[in-house]
C-alpha cells in the first residue's frame, strides 16, 4: 500500500470523529469508576485508576470494534480476541506517551500558569499529553490493531 493511500485511511473524518466520541465515552467511564471507586468504595488511587482504566479500555475497544472500524478486521472470534489484545498494547503505549509528555512539560523550569490563584500549567499540560497520546492511539490503532491501511 502505498504512503499516500495510508495518509488518505488516516485523515478519513468520520472515522476520526468516532475515535474521538469513543474516546471522551472512555475518559467519562474511567473518571466515574475511579471517583466512586475512591470516595465510596475506598480504593486507593492507584488500584482505581488501574480497574477504571481497564473497564475504559474495554468499553473504548467494543465501541471501535463495532462502530469506529467496523468494516475492518474479520469477525471471527479468534480475529476479535487478537484485536483486543493489540488495542491494549497499543492504549499501554499511548497512555506511556501521554505520561511522558506530562512530565516532560511540567518538568519545565520556571514555568507556571496562574489562574484564581492556582498553578493551571500541570492540568494543561496533562491536557497536551491525552491530545499527544490520542493522536498516538488513533495511528496505532488504525495501522496495527484495525488495518484500515
């Protein structure tokens, strides 16, 4: 396949407004599980934030397998279980690159951002880091986990 037919299956718009709905479908599912993981049912936040993300990646993965990229891949069970697996390397990775970016960019000397009287800068740039790590997940997962190119 050519680099210019791959670029065309990247850019198709309606598929990347899914990816995105998807996407905030998945942040809102993970943001509930672990603030009522964490005030009602007392987990500490890291094993919230592991089943909440996990119960998001999931949810994320069937809405794309059935609505996003529904006419790639086959429907076979052995087929949905290798896509399942890859979107999950693919999201580790791209929630490492988001990470990344967080650090990287709070990690910035000398450089805050006031607003009412609290440092903004680390919620933006974590901000930067899901809009970096998404881009990541919408390449990876179109390419390696989808194949739409």
């Amino acid at each position: 396949m050519s680099a210019d037919s791959t670029i065309d299956s990247l850019i198709y718009l309606d598929r990347f407004k899914r990816f995105v709905s998807v996407g905030i479908v998945g942040a809102g599912i993970e943001t509930v599980v672990f603030t009522v993981l964490t005030t009602v049912v007392g987990f500490g936040w890291i094993a919230a934030k592991g089943v909440g993300a996990e119960l998001s990646i999931s949810t994320m993965f069937l809405l794309n397998d059935r609505w996003t990229f529904t006419t790639s891949g086959t429907f076979s069970q052995g087929a949905f279980l290798r896509r399942w697996g890859k979107s999950h390397l693919v999201r580790a990775v791209g929630l490492t690159v988001g990470f990344v970016v967080l650090i990287l960019l709070v990690r910035i000397p000398d450089f805050s951002l006031p607003v009412a009287g609290i440092d903004a800068w680390p919620t933006v740039a974590n901000a930067i880091g899901i809009g970096v790590g998404m881009v990541f997940n919408y390449v990876a997962e179109s390419l390696y986990t989808w194949q739409v190119a």
